[in-house]
C-alpha cells in the first residue's frame, strides 16, 4: 500500500475516532431519519426521530426479538419492515450461539463499510 493511501486512511480513522460520541449521535440520527416509517421504529416511535425517544422507547434487543420480521423479509415480504433500504444479500450465521444458523439483513452500504475493512487495518499494519 502506498505511503499517501496509508496517510488518509490513518486520517480518516483518527477523524472518525477521535470524536466517536459525536459520530456515533450522527449516525443514530441518519438511522432513524431514514427508517422512521418502518414497521419495525414505527412501532415504537410512531414516525418520531427523536433520540431520546429512541433511547426511552426502543429496547435492547437480541436476534429471536427480531426473527419474526427477518423471516418476512426472507419470505419476500418488502424490506420496509426494518428498513428503508434494499437488502442486498443476507449473510448466514455459522449458528454457532444456538445451533440454529441466523439470517444477517445486509444492504450495499453495509457490505461497503465492511469491505473497507482489511485496507483500514492493513493501513494500520503498516502505520
């Protein structure tokens, strides 16, 4: 990897690091932006996009609280159940923490960030 490629990734790591608090609000506030009127938030939040009415309303959740509305998108049911944008693949789980695999919603942006991470790391490596 070239010396100026490691140098912006570095940057843009230290960037997204160093004020995870803010980024992560920003990020909480796109998601709930975007994904207001799905079955799933709307249920809570009744097209809200508050964030402290995500953070009163909306629990913890694990993957058997939300089975129910991935098996209907694996059915064919339209991804606006949980979110607004198009589910591009979905990645099964090795099933390792219940036997039974699970099925993972993932959309373009996700599989992008995800590819993005062995550069990152590697421009680390090299740091």
């Amino acid at each position: 990897m070239e010396k100026s490629r490691i140098e912006y990734l570095l940057k843009k790591i230290e960037e997204q690091t160093s004020n995870a608090g803010e980024e992560q609000d920003k990020i909480l506030d796109n998601i709930l932006k975007r994904n207001a009127e799905t079955d799933y938030l709307n249920k809570f939040l009744h097209g809200q996009t508050d964030k402290q009415l995500f953070k009163k309303y909306v629990p913890v959740i694990t993957y058997q609280d939300i089975k129910s509305y991935i098996d209907r998108i694996v059915d064919g049911e339209p991804p606006n159940i949980l979110t607004t944008e198009t589910i591009t693949e979905f990645i099964l789980s090795t099933g390792t923490s219940g036997g039974e695999p699970k099925y993972v919603p993932s959309t373009a942006d996700c599989s992008q960030k995800r590819a993005s991470i062995p550069m990152l790391m590697e421009a680390v490596i090299h740091k």
